[in-house]
C-alpha cells in the first residue's frame, strides 16, 4: 500500500495521486476488455471439446483460469510495481521534508538566538553554534572586516580539539568569495583552479567552503570551513551555512547600527568624548556600584581660545579642540571620564583616585599638549586646569561648580596653571576668608599649581 505524506506540497500529492489512479483504471480497462473474450472463447473451447454439459462447465471454468492468470499476473505485477515507485517517491519526498524541516529549524533558532543577542559578542557566539551544529567535526571560522574594510580577522571559531589555525586571509579584496560576492566550493586544495590561500597548509591537502557575508549591503566577512578532500558535503550543509551567513550579517548591521547611533548620541560630534549627558550617566552609575567611593573631578579649558578662533579661523580652532581632547584622552587612565562640556571647557572625574595622582596626571597632560601642539603645527595655546576632592555621594553640579571656581581662579591667576580647591569644613568665624589662594605643592610662581582653600557644606545624597 503507498505511504502517506501528509506535510508533501499538494501539487505533487495531486500529481502522485492522479498518476497511480490513472495506472489503475487503464488496468480495469483491460480487464473488463480481455476478461469477457477470454471466458468467451474457454466455453466456445469446451463446447467443443466435450459433450456433457457438466464437463463442459468445469472445461471452461479451467480453460477461464488458465486464460486470465496471465493477466492476472501482469495486473499484480504492474500494480506491484507503481506501489514500490510509489512507495520510493514517498520515501524520497519525506526525506526531502525532513531535510527542509531540518533547516528551517536551524535557520528558526539561530535567528531567535541572534535577536537575543544585544552585543556583537554575544552574536558571534551564537554564531560559534550553529557552526559546532552545523559541521560539528570541521574547523569553520567567521572572518569579518575591521572598519576601515582594509583587513579580515577571526571572529568566531568552531573546531575540534587539536585543530589549527584556517584561513590566512589579509582582507576581503584577497578572499574570491568576498571579491566575488558569491559561495566557493574548492573540492582540493591541489586544483587548478584552488584558492591560492588553501595552499602551504601545515594540515596539508584540504577542501573547502567559502560563504560571503554581507553586512548592510557590503560583502565584510567569509565564513570558511575546511574538510578532508574526500569528505562528501551535501548541499545542505551549505544551505545552513548560508543561512547563518544571512542572518548574521543581518544582526550584525543592526547591532552596529544601534552601537553607532548610541555612540552618536553618548559622545561629543568633534572631539569623539563623551557629551555632558554621558559623563553625568557615567558619574551615576559609578556611584550606584560604589556609593561610598571618592575621586577627583577636574574642569579644563583651553587659555585665549577666542583668540585662536579670530586670528587664525574656527578650523584651526577645531583642530586645536580635537588635540586637547586627544591629549587627555591619552594621558588619563582607562577608567577614567572626560567629556567634552560645551565650547572649550571639559570636565574629567578620575574615581578612586588621591589630589596627588590627579595632580601628576594633569601634569602630564599639560606636558604632553604642548609636544602635541608642536608636532601638529598648530600655533601655540595652554590650559588651565581646576580640581577638587569629590566623593561620590555629593551631588555632581555642586563638585562641577567647586572645579569651576578652581579653574576661574587659574584664569583670574594667570591661566596655565592647575588650581586645587582644598574644602575645609564651613566656620562661623566671619573674619575667615572663605577663599584664600596659597601655593601649592609646586609653588604658584612656576604657573603648575596653586591651591584654593573654600569654606563647603558636603552634600549628600
């Protein structure tokens, strides 16, 4: 009896069902044609043959027998055999479903994994999945281009233990199925027509599968997976590479999308540090982690920017922002925050860090401006710096505007210099000054340091 296939596209269900039908009645056709004639002519037979009535019954009843086996053996043989071809098609279409139900699985699952992933690391994970699912016993790597597009570099790897390292690939000008935009499928790495860089492997002869992959709209990336040369790959392990290609240059392109238009929105158009917005986030959730930790927050600004703008034009100007930026971003520790506030000031919070170390690192920054400022020939122009203690549980505006008195005295002072606010505990004595300006470690003759002694209530959250 023919086998079912309920999940088989109707069109074939019709058209299998349509040819047995057919085989079936033209069968009954020729029986119902034949069968008559034959029991026509077994009697007619018998008649002849014999003279009882009775024995001429049992004559032809024999004689119809022996005429229709034949037949009868042909209609079963035939029947026969379109149940087998039925039945082979039958087997040949359901392992053909479960194949496409197969992939569609993996295609279904490793797209649900990649819209979980909300970083590019956690999608080149996932990506490591399907590979290990995919060609568990295979070396397979995702290759992707940096931002300039200029050079590829491995991002996610699936191999057995012991395997070494694919792909020598520099960039995907040098990869064919990058260049080409289309999937290669080198058979021996010895072929004429091989990728070169399949050749000199320290695993020797070898096959392999090359997948572009595509991030918004540009080739960026290979997925490349060698196999022994007689290793079969079916197709559909192709089809499941290429669907994991599809879907990660998709996540990929939107996961930096969103990491770009972020970007955009936390950091300063100019000079690439963070904006005010970023900075007081940053400043939150450090304390948030550790609401009893300290720091010193600092606002900077360049001396006589105004100046630079009229003398020598706003691009200049611009330039100069960019250096100082670049300076302080440099000079500053990792964990460390600079933002750009607006104009020419900037505003930078070194947590868990001593007035000493804050002092040294500004210094720093001042000495390495001025290198800077000459290998770049920008015309000349200092900064002046002010500083002061902070913890953590203060309210930032308050410790903002503490470094900004500091700074307004390095400008009233002479500008290119660093002027530390010292807080001291609020006194009823009127006859106190509430600022007085000292030297300071360095002395304020040497225009380094000065410190500023003010009269504060530390807040509190």
């Amino acid at each position: 009896m023919m086998k079912s296939i309920d999940t088989a596209q109707p069109s074939e269900l019709h058209v299998a069902r349509g040819s047995f039908r057919r085989t079936l009645q033209a069968l009954a056709l020729v029986v119902f044609m034949v069968a008559p004639v034959a029991a026509f002519a077994s009697f007619w037979l018998a008649d002849h043959l014999v003279t009882s009535v009775s024995a001429q019954w049992a004559v032809g009843t024999g004689l119809v027998a022996v005429l229709n086996l034949p037949i009868i053996v042909v209609v079963l043989g035939v029947i026969a055999k379109r149940v087998a071809t039925a039945d082979a098609w039958a087997d040949a279409q359901q392992t053909r479903l479960d194949e496409e139900r197969s992939h569609r699985d993996l295609e279904s699952q490793v797209t649900d994994a990649l819209e979980m992933a909300e970083t590019e690391t956690e999608a080149l994970r996932v990506i490591e999945r399907g590979f290990s699912v995919v060609l568990p016993d295979s070396m397979t790597e995702l290759l992707l281009a940096d931002n300039s597009h200029a050079r590829l570099s491995r991002k996610a790897v699936s191999a057995p233990a012991g395997s070494v390292a694919g792909c020598g690939v520099g960039s995907p000008q040098e990869c064919p199925a990058a260049r080409r935009a289309r999937v290669h499928r080198f058979a021996d790495s010895d072929a004429v027509n091989a990728c070169p860089k399949l050749a000199g492997r320290v695993t020797g002869r070898c096959a392999a599968i090359c997948i572009p992959v595509s991030v918004m709209g540009r080739t960026v990336g290979v997925i490349h997976t060698v196999h022994e040369v007689d290793t079969q790959v079916d197709g559909g392990v192709v089809q499941d590479l290429e669907a994991i290609a599809q879907q990660a240059g998709a996540r990929l392109g939107m996961l930096r999308i969103v990491a770009e238009t972020q970007l955009q929105a936390a950091t300063d158009a100019l000079t690439g540090l963070m904006n005010r917005r970023s900075f007081e986030n940053a400043f939150l959730q450090m304390r948030e982690r550790s609401p009893g930790g300290s720091g010193v927050v600092v606002m900077a600004d360049l001396d006589h920017f105004k100046a630079i703008n009229d003398t020598f034009g706003h691009e200049t100007g611009d330039r100069a922002l960019r250096l100082f930026a670049e300076t302080l971003r440099k000079t500053v520790g990792p964990n460390d925050l600079v933002s750009r506030r607006g104009g020419e000031e900037f505003a930078v919070f070194f947590p868990s860090c001593d007035q000493d170390r804050a002092t040294e690192t500004l210094g720093r920054v001042r000495e390495n401006l001025q290198r800077a400022i000459k290998e770049a020939g920008l015309p000349a122009f200092t900064s002046s710096f002010g500083s002061t203690p902070a913890l953590l549980v203060e309210d930032l505006d308050l410790l903002l505007a503490r470094a900004d008195s500091a700074l307004f005295e390095a400008k009233r002072s002479g500008r290119d210099r660093l002027v530390v606010v010292v807080a001291e505990a609020a006194t009823d004595d009127s006859a106190a000054p509430a600022n007085r300006v000292l030297d300071g470690p360095n002395g304020a003759a040497d225009g380094v340091v000065v410190v500023l002694r003010q009269a504060v209530e530390t807040a509190t959250r």
